[in-house]
C-alpha cells in the first residue's frame, strides 16, 4: 500500500518529531515502564483544570443550545471581549473588526502562511522554534533559520536576522518562546520591529510587504521580574505588518477548548477569514459564547491567573534550583532560569559518555539513556530544528506534580552517576 501514489503535497509532508518521541514513550509505558513524562506542552486537567467559571459558562451555553455555525470571523461579543481583554492586559487598542477567531492558534499559524507566503518566499524564523519548519514546507517556502543560541536565551537577535530581511516575505517570532519558556528584551524586540519598518519603507506599494507573524499564546505566564513586549506597543507603526497569534490555550489551561484569536490588519484578516471558512476551522459556537462572558468577568481571570501562575512558577523553579544543585555538584547538567510559559530550558550533556560498555554516540543516544535510566521524557531540542548535536532539551511542567520533582531530580541524578 505504501507504493501508492498521493499529491506532492502528501509526499513532502514529515511527521512532527515530538510525535514521534511520543510513540517511543507510549511503547515504553504500555511494557510497564514508569516515566515521568515532560514533553507534553500541554496540561493534566486532573492537576490544572479549566478555570470553574468558564466551565459553568460553557455548560450553560450548551444548555441554551448555542450550537449553530458561528459567524466567520467570530461571534461579535467574542471579538469585542478580546479587544477589551487585550486593551486592559497588553494596552494594545484594537476594534472588533480587527480580530479573527479560530478553533486555536494552529489554524490561524496556518492561514497567516497560506496568506502571505508564496512558493519561493523567503521566510525567517529562529531555531529551535515550534513547527515554523513545517508551515514553511506547507508553503514550498525559502527556509531561513537563524540558530539562537543559549547567550541569548535561544531568543533570535536582530543583528542575525538583518542579513536576511531584504526581499523576505514573513518573519515568524514567539515570545515567550516554545520550547523555551523565555522571552525576548525590550531593546531587542524594538532593534528587530526597526529592521521591518526600514525594509518595508523601500518597498513600493505594488510589492509585498514584510509582514511579522507575532505568537504570543503564553503572554500571560511570566514570572518574577520577566515583561512581555510586543512590537505594536514598542512601535505603533508595526501595527500595519503585524499578525499577532494568541488564544486562552495556555492563559487559562484551556487547550481543548479551541478558542484562538488574530489581532492584524483587517486586509490580511479578510483572507485569513475566507481560507479558514472553506476549511472549517471555527471555534465552536458555544465556547464562543462562553470566552466571551468569561473575558468580561475581571474578577474570574485575574482570580484564575494568580492560582495558576503561582503553581506553575513553582515547579519550574523548584526543578531549575534542583538542576543547578546538580550542576554545581558537577554534573554535566545546566538550566536557564524560567521566565515564562510552562517550559524550563535544560541542558543534559552527556554525548560521548559510556553505559554498559556502550557508547553514547548521539543526541538520540542521550534521549533514548534519559527515557531508559532516567525514566525522564524531554523534548530534544533538535525536534525543534536546531543542530543534532545541541544538548539542550524542553522540560514541559503541565503534567507535573510538585511532590514528583525530588524523585525526577534523584532519579536524573543516580542515572547519570552509571556513567563513564
């Protein structure tokens, strides 16, 4: 069956590589091995529900049979609660006619590249980085991928993008950052917002712009002293060129919900629109009208974002102080100190180390010894699209019990210490 024949487009697809991790601990759990798995960029519902109220709302809106297709763009209550939340939360001054919803962010990811990109684009985004390799594939794009590195807290730098600006039709940011929870500088974010606006002041009006897709799905989780900056805020002139990428997936643990929204130029929207009506990707009816309640409840959000920031928070620092307790015992392990979403960056070097006689020749090498000895499941940054040699890993924490973390930590430990 495999020898049959599908489109190009079937042909070029790669699977996700997080995918395919999750098979090789699936496999393993079904044998009876325990794990503790940390790839998930998701959450236990059992350890981080939903915020009650929503959960009422969207049980109430079911029961008043808000079930019908929603309108294209969105239920109109829906795109005038985000404007309101977004003004309050970000200060970003949008109208309803400037906001699209989408069942979550992935659709319109999608659409923003179906939008903008052509076959031959050149379209820049950071490595690692979340599935920005793919979109780009779907698109026959020009990849141009700028290897951050850990100096910079694996945030891109606008003195490695400026080589590559001109001509390119789409930069394609996170912040904070999938896979790596941090985030960008004020001053950096301002020096690259600068780069697009000069580039795009020499276009004339009969070409494309230089558009900046913007995901800022986990806005809402920063910790400590760690701001979130976006480029309109900095540089109201980036309004114009800017699709932002945002939802309550992660804000408010609500990744099946599937309610996500696009703040952007409303030309650039309209299209964004029409692809996603002919492919049908709405969110539902009744959650619309649920977010839309929920958004205006000020007290339920801020309520829901204290409990749950704090939560988070405290796994990733409790696991970020044992992993530097461990480095400075001199183990071959480093962190970078968590700034915001639900991931902790970690380092385990261990590539060229033995066990059992048997050489650890590979990254894979080290993640498959980490899955096996450690009973850890973390994301390579590799499946990110950074280098097959980078140590560095995702460590998400939605799954993660806080009394599990001495043992993860120890476990880690002991497992290391089988090593020669």
């Amino acid at each position: 069956m495999s020898s049959l024949k599908l489109s190009k487009f079937a042909d070029s697809l790669v699977a996700s590589e997080i995918v395919r991790l999750g098979a090789s601990i699936k496999d393993k759990i079904s044998k009876g091995q325990s794990l503790n798995n940390y790839t998930i960029g998701d959450f236990d519902p059992s350890i981080f529900p939903i915020p009650q109220k929503l959960e009422e709302l969207i049980i109430e809106a079911y029961k008043e049979h808000k079930t019908s297709y929603p309108s294209a763009e969105g239920e109109a209550d829906l795109r005038k609660s985000v404007t309101g939340f977004i003004k309050d939360y970000l200060g970003l001054d949008y109208k309803p006619e400037e906001v699209l919803i989408a069942a979550g962010g992935r659709p319109l990811i999608y659409a923003v590249y179906k939008t903008i990109v052509d076959e031959g684009d050149k379209v820049i985004y950071p490595v690692p980085s979340w599935n920005n390799n793919h979109y780009t594939n779907f698109n026959k794009g020009n990849h141009v991928q700028i290897e951050a590195t850990a100096e910079n807290n694996f945030m891109p730098t606008a003195e490695q993008i400026k080589p590559h600006i001109k001509g390119a039709a789409l930069i394609a940011l996170c912040s904070p950052l999938n896979p790596t929870g941090t985030t960008f500088s004020k001053d950096e974010l301002e020096k690259i917002c600068d780069l697009i606006i000069e580039e795009n002041r020499t276009r004339n009006d009969g070409q494309k712009k230089l558009y900046l897709m913007f995901d800022q799905i986990y806005w809402a989780l920063t910790y400590g002293s760690t701001k979130h900056y976006d480029p309109v805020s900095l540089r109201p002139e980036m309004k114009d060129f800017t699709i932002f990428v945002d939802g309550i997936s992660k804000a408010f643990a609500s990744t099946g919900v599937r309610v996500g929204w696009s703040l952007g130029p409303v030309h650039v929207l309209n299209k964004m629109r029409s692809l996603n009506s002919h492919i049908g990707s709405w969110a539902p009816m009744a959650e619309q009208k649920a977010v839309a309640k929920f958004l205006n409840d000020k007290e339920s959000v801020k309520e829901f974002f204290a409990g749950f920031k704090s939560e988070l928070s405290t796994r990733l620092n409790k696991i970020h102080t044992g992993l530097q307790k461990l480095k400075s015992e001199g183990f071959p392990i480093d962190s970078i100190e968590p700034q915001a979403a639900i991931y902790l960056t970690i380092k385990i070097d261990l590539k060229g180390k033995s066990y059992n006689g048997t050489l650890l020749n590979s990254q894979e090498d080290v993640t498959e010894f980490l899955l096996s000895e450690a009973k850890l499941a973390v994301v390579p940054f590799i499946a990110f699209g950074a280098d097959k040699n980078n140590p560095w890993y995702r460590l998400s924490v939605g799954v993660c019990k806080t009394e599990d973390i001495d043992t993860v930590l120890h476990n880690l430990k002991e497992a290391i210490k089988k090593l020669s």
